[in-house]
C-alpha cells in the first residue's frame, strides 16, 4: 500500500485528493490544525497539527514515520491562507503570518520528510497558486508567499532528482472551497477558497483531477483549470497584457 502525507487535509482541496487517492488504494495521513469529522481507519491517519509551531510538527512527524513505516509516497504541501486587502491596509505581523503559514511552514515540512520520500521513491507535490507565477490584485504577501514557494520546490527538484525523487508544483486557479466561510480577521487573512472576487471557480473534487493526473504524468508543473493554462499562456508571453487583464477582472483598475 503506497503512502500520502497531505497537509491543509481535513477540508477543500486536501480532503478531496485524499478521497481519491484513497478510492485508488491508498493510506493517507491528514495533517489540519482540526481533524474534528475524520474518523481514524487503517487507510486514514487525522493528524491536529499546528505547521507553524516547531513541537506539533515534529509529533506529527513522529506519527507519520511510525504509520508510513518510514517510507512516504507523496508528499502534498497543501496547508494555507489567503489575504485580501491592499498592501496600504495590511502591516508588517500580518505579511509575516501569511509567510510562516504559506511558506516556511511547507520548506519545515519538506525537511521532516526527506528522508521518508527518499526511501519510496516518491514525490513532493507542493499546491501553489496562480498567484504564484503571476502577480494578483489585492494579494501582496499571498502571491509573495506563493512565489516563494514554488522558488523553493523548483529548486529542490534539481537536489532531489539524483535521489530518485520527483518535484512537482500545481498551480490552481480559483477553487472554491469556502465561498461565503471566509472568517477573515481584521488583518484579512483568510481561509483559501473563500474570496468573492474570483472568476471561473473549480470544485475541489475537479481540481483534484486534474491534479492526480499531473503527477501520473509525471509532470513538473501543473496549472490547474482553464483559467490557471490561459494565465500561464498569456504571462508567459506577455506579462504587461496578463497585469492588465488581472486587473481589468479582479477588480483593479
């Protein structure tokens, strides 16, 4: 039985690649700060972790490691948050939080699980954003923290490759998995999935699709949904006419 570590699992995204990675055979181990409506079974590990604080990751990994045998399939760096708001608005703590969430919180993640991946063979599967090739209206320190990300696992991939493992990074455009549930605070930070502002939403179920199918392919780099291929095509080609038309659709001028 192959082995996936998912974080962000209990909900959206994460839980829908996890249903059908399970429908495939496989035992997943879900790693949310509330695990609270998963019930524990041979093939599902609900893991309450905070990525962000040292100790509840390191006893998750300890989990993990005892689960897995010590060998993990695929790793999904999932876990995230969103800010909505001009950069005028938001302050330095906030910009900061996002980072540590979006970003340092996968790079620790990713280091407790070398050696598990190394021993399957297997892959790291880092969840991204369009606002991770391109810039995004209102999304300062979250297309920073995506940016960062994928900087991060691109370069793994060039460490990894000679230990037989795969990197790859999935870029999705708008899902929808809190629309109307933001509960964003006053730094406006909020869950991912819950901006109103978005364009063509996919469920997670389709994203998670098309995701699987990436990495069956052995893809590098998934844009995910029609919108994140033609934003990928377009800012590619032209980054001045992608900036224009971002902002022409989310609400810029």
């Amino acid at each position: 039985m192959k082995h996936a570590v998912i974080s962000g699992g209990a909900g959206g995204l994460g839980r829908a690649l996890a249903a059908q990675l399970q429908a495939e055979g496989w035992a997943v181990a879900l790693l949310d700060l509330s695990t609270e409506g998963l019930d524990a079974s041979p093939a599902r590990l609900p893991l309450a972790c905070d990525l962000t604080d040292p100790a509840s990751l390191s006893a998750a990994m300890d989990r993990v490691a005892k689960w897995s045998g010590g060998a993990v399939d695929l790793a999904i760096y999932n876990a995230g948050v969103t800010q909505i708001g001009a950069f005028d608005a938001t302050d330095a703590e906030s910009h900061r939080r996002v980072f540590e969430i979006n970003y340092f919180a996968a790079v620790e993640m990713a280091r407790a699980l070398l050696a598990p991946v190394r021993a399957a063979g297997g892959t790291h599967l880092a969840i991204s954003s369009v606002a991770g090739f391109s810039p995004l209206y209102h999304r300062t320190a979250y297309a920073a923290s995506k940016h960062a990300l994928e900087g991060f696992f691109a370069s793994l991939r060039s460490e990894e490759r000679a230990q037989g493992v795969h990197v790859a990074i999935a870029a999705p455009s708008f899902v929808a998995t809190n629309i109307g549930n933001d509960q964003r605070g006053a730094d406006g930070i909020a869950r991912p999935g819950s901006a109103a502002d978005g364009v063509d939403y996919m469920t997670p179920d389709q994203a998670a699709v098309e995701i699987l199918r990436g990495l069956e392919r052995h893809r590098d780099f998934i844009p995910v949904g029609r919108v994140a291929r033609l934003a990928w095509r377009i800012n590619r080609l032209s980054p001045r006419l992608f900036q224009r038309l971002m902002e022409r659709n989310i609400g810029g001028s």
